[in-house]
C-alpha cells in the first residue's frame, strides 16, 4: 500500500490514505480523495493544484478554499461539493456534474466549464472572469449559449445578493437569491415586492443591463445552440 498524503495549502497535513500500489502515481491523489470525500473528511484549503482528479467521485466533498487551479475535473462528479470560495481559475470542468454544489464566492477566471451541468448550483459572487461556460447546462431544459453566457451584478439590491443574467438557449433567464425565471417574471416580482423603492428601482435598472448584455452578445441561431 502507498501512503497519500493531502495537505492544505499551507502545508499542513489535512488527511492520509493508504491506496494500492497498482494506481499509477499519477492518480494515487485522486484515489486518496475519493476515500476522503466517501469518509466525508473536511479539507478546508486543500492544495491540490493541477491535480489529475478526471472522472473522480467527489459527491458531497467538502473542499472550502481549496486550490484546485489548473486541476483536470474533467467528468468529475462534484455535485453537492463545497467549494466555496476555492480557485479553479484555470481548472478544466468540461463535462463534469455541479449540480448543487456551493460554488458561493469561487474563484474561476479562465475555467473550462462546457457543457458543465450546473442544475441548481449556488453562483452567488462567484468570479466568471473568462470563464468557458457554453454548453453548461442550468435545468433539464435551459442551456448556456453564445460568446458570453453569463454575466453577474453585485452585490445588488434588498439582499446585497448577486444577480446573475444567463443567456440560454430559450432567451434571457434571471437569477438572484431563491429566484430564477424569465426577466418579465423578475420584473413582476420586484414590482410586487418593492415597488418604486430604492431596491425596486436598482433591480429594474439592473435588469436593463441584463437585457442589453443579451442584445450585444446573443444566442446564436438554433442550429448552433446547442451544448458543446
């Protein structure tokens, strides 16, 4: 058996595994998280930077902080993760599941997130900064399209909340709090909710620069909306 450490990025050792001498070195971190995660080991601030982790069942881990910049997640499944305010800038995601997972405060510049199925993820102030997101799915029906899929203003609003505009392949979709639906349905809300408040105003101006996004950077056309 080999013996496998994770460390924090501090370099503080956070769990040790023994795994089989089979697994190619290569993977042995892999291996080692996988036992940490299905133990439910909490590994705040993890350094696991460029790890090969493709394909890993990490359901349910708990990877607060953790440096997962430049990691290979390709097809990895992470749904339900905490991964609150870890670095994946650079980390490549295509394929992998996120739904559920807690991504509130993650750093993600340059991620590769295609066809990433972000069913019920909590973006909240994450950073998308040149992040690739086309091809990631929201619901069973809602898909992100076009040059720039996203974009994100905050903290906006009575909650101090992000609010995201998600250009999908059936038009522009709102998202802020426990809401998520069509612009004219936010408006309606926000409408009924505060009125001609200060919040209600700076909602509704909010939305307008959701919708030009939409405008300036559109779907393309059906024949190419689909999930890369």
């Amino acid at each position: 058996m080999a013996r496998v450490e994770i460390k924090g990025t501090a370099g503080a050792v956070l769990y040790v595994a023994e795994v089989e001498d089979s697994i190619p070195s290569g993977l042995q971190l892999q291996a080692a998280l996988e036992k940490a995660t299905s133990g439910r080991a909490n590994l705040p601030g993890a350094h696991l930077r460029g790890a090969d982790l493709r394909g890993a069942d990490l359901r349910g881990a708990h990877l607060r902080g953790a440096d997962l910049s430049g990691a290979d997640l390709s097809g990895a499944d992470l749904s339900g993760a905490d991964l609150r305010d870890a670095d994946l800038r650079d980390a490549y995601l295509r394929g992998a599941d996120l739904r559920g997972a807690y991504l509130r405060g993650a750093y993600l510049p340059g991620a590769h997130l295609r066809g990433v199925d972000l069913r019920g993820a909590n973006l909240s102030g994450a950073d998308l900064r040149g992040a690739h997101l086309r091809g990631a799915k929201l619901t069973d029906e809602l898909t992100l399209v076009g040059e720039r899929p996203v974009i994100s203003i905050g903290p906006v609003g009575s909650r101090s909340d992000t609010l995201f505009g998600f250009v999908t392949n059936q038009g522009l979709r709102v998202r802020t709090g426990c809401f998520f639906g069509a612009p004219e349905e936010f408006a309606t809300a926000v409408q009924a909710e505060h009125g001609t408040t200060a919040f209600g105003r700076e909602y509704l101006r909010a939305l307008e620069l959701l919708e030009l996004h939409t405008e300036l950077y559109p779907a393309p056309v059906e024949s190419e909306a689909q999930p890369a």
